[in-house]
C-alpha cells in the first residue's frame, strides 16, 4: 500500500547474517531509516491515484523499480466458475502435498498473479504445494467488489477441482497486504453464501488490512514516510470502496474485522510493529482466538508494511516461517 514509487535503499553496509534480537532490530531500523531518507528525496504527489505512478507501480515489482521475473516453470489458465472466468498463475513442485491459492498484494490497485513467480516457486517446492495466484482485477477501475468476486470464484474452482487437477484436497490460501485482506474475505464467502468450511486447511495472512473504517492504528499513524501511512491507506480505501462512509466500510465484505468469526481454518497472522496496519492483525488475532478457531500471531519489532518486500534478516527469517506453516498445517 505505497503511495510512491521508491526503490529499496543500499542495504550493502548491512550484516544479513545478524542472530540475534537486538542485531536484527538495528538492522531492521536503518532500513527504516534509509527508506525514510529515499522517500523524502521523492516529490510529494498528494494524495489520490497518480495515472504515472500507478502505471509504474503496475510494471515493476512490488516494494521497488524492476520488472518482476517470470519463471518458464510457471503457467497461465484462464478457468471458468459459474459462466465467469478467472486468471490463475500456477507453480507445481515435483511432489504436491496440499494445493496454496495466493492472492497477491498491492492496495487492490497493482501487483499482479506473475509477479512473485521465484518467491511461490520456492514455497511451492519447499513446502511440496501447487501453488496458484490469482489474477484478480484492479482498483480503481475495477473497485469493490470486483478483486473479491475474483477471488471468491477461483477459490470455489480450486474446492470443486482440486482433487482431480492435484490429486489432493489439501487446501491452504493467503496472501499479503490487499492480500489477506481478499483471502479472508473469500473464505467468509465461501462459509456465509456457499456453506462451505473446511475445505481450506489452513490461512495464512501477513500484514493485511482488516478494517477499511481505519483502526487506531491505521489513524494515529500519521505521515512518516515508510511503505504506508495514514494518508496513504485513505487514498488506497477511497480508490476501492469509494463514496462509502465509514460506518459502510464496516460491511464484514468489505472490513472482514467485523465478522462472525466462527469456523475458521488455523491461521497465522503477522504483521511488524511499525505498520499502521498492527492494530487490525492484533485485533482479527484475538477475536479469531475468541471465536474457538486456532491462531498463531507474529509481530516482528520495527518491521514496517511490506518489509517481506526487502531483503533483511527479519524478511528471511518470516519467509522461513511461513513456508514451515504452510507445511505442517
């Protein structure tokens, strides 16, 4: 949920191979640092969606200013739910144990299903998955509820057809970002209009925004120039649920903190402590525990939205994680 362009800073004077706590927090502090003094030096756009910037955010990689790389391992199928059809991006490790259906970050505006090709492959062969993206449309010309009606399609082809394109019904989703906010939301889709739970063994949200009416969190932020902030949640919400109250964007389809959270898969929820977005994980976090349903939570000192994005110690100790729980769940 950027509000700017900006590449990732030098982090060459960086030790990647720090262990303990306090190394890895001065480490993750002068990213921060780094990333603040790089964003300064870019002119502030205002607020709102900059056709530029948003054309270059849809290009590049996400978090910096490259083309992403798109591996010949991948595929592209385009499959039909209920006379809609849906793009999906799929990695199939050599050995498929469980099937994960990935929704990709970028404020419902950017990011795309090819765009992390070497990241899921490594989690697909890593944790023994298929691993599909979804190719859900973008914000603003596609607002709410387009990316969910999406999302919610291909999760109901991959419950329907798992078995015989996988040989498994082992199914697991998440995403980062816009993206655990889409995972949740069509897993509540898929319990509340299709009566379908626990067809996905496991959810796995990482710094994801849960309420769109904005949490304290989100509103005491202010405008400190890291990946997002205060004012550039706002754009990114008005971009896809516009002309909504903030009483509207309480519609558990649209802010999924306001749920009935009962018969939920296991779920683990990360997200740093400098992040606006901290208090709608440690809330969902704890009414996911209220509501009987198993929950792991990870908050990582001074990490700030996005940090997954970057390559620091913090970032390869959680993608470890992730990939461990996407495993064992």
């Amino acid at each position: 949920m950027s509000d700017s362009v900006i590449a990732p800073p030098s982090t060459s004077r960086i030790d990647h191979h720090a262990t303990s706590g306090l190394d890895c927090l001065a480490e993750t502090e002068a990213f921060n640092a780094a990333f603040e003094t790089r964003a300064g030096s870019v002119a502030d756009r205002g607020r709102g969606v900059d056709p530029a910037m948003l054309a270059t955010l849809r290009r590049n990689r996400l978090g910096g200013d490259t083309p992403p790389v798109r591996l010949a391992e991948a595929r592209d199928l385009r499959v039909e739910v209920d006379g809609t059809r849906v793009g999906l991006r799929i990695l199939v490790s050599d050995v498929v144990e469980g099937v994960y259906l990935h929704i990709h970050g970028g404020g419902w505006m950017f990011g795309s299903a090819d765009g992390q090709d070497e990241r899921l492959w490594d989690i697909a062969r890593t944790a023994r998955l298929a691993v599909l993206s979804v190719d859900y449309r973008l914000a603003p010309e596609h607002p709410y509820p387009a990316a969910l009606d999406d999302c919610e399609r291909a999760a109901l082809w991959l419950v329907r057809n798992c078995v015989a394109e996988f040989g498994t019904d082992r199914l697991l989703i998440g995403g980062e970002s816009a993206g655990a906010h889409l995972s949740l939301t069509s897993l509540l889709r898929l319990r509340d209009q299709h009566g379908i739970t626990g067809a996905f063994r496991a959810v796995h949200l990482t710094f994801g925004p849960f309420d769109l009416s904005m949490t304290p969190s989100q509103r005491l932020f202010g405008s400190r120039r890291l990946l997002s902030n205060t004012d550039s949640l706002r754009s990114t919400y008005d971009a896809f649920v516009p002309g909504r109250s903030a009483e509207q964007r309480r519609d558990p389809d649209v802010s999924p903190l306001y749920a009935e959270l009962t018969r939920m898969p296991a779920a683990r929820v990360v997200v740093g402590t400098m992040d606006p977005l901290r208090d709608d994980s440690l809330f969902l976090a704890a009414r996911w525990r209220a509501a009987g349903c198993p929950v792991e939570l990870e908050v990582v000192a001074g990490a700030m939205h996005g940090f997954t994005l970057f390559p620091l110690t913090i970032t390869e100790r959680e993608l470890y994680r992730q990939t461990e729980f996407l495993a064992r769940t």
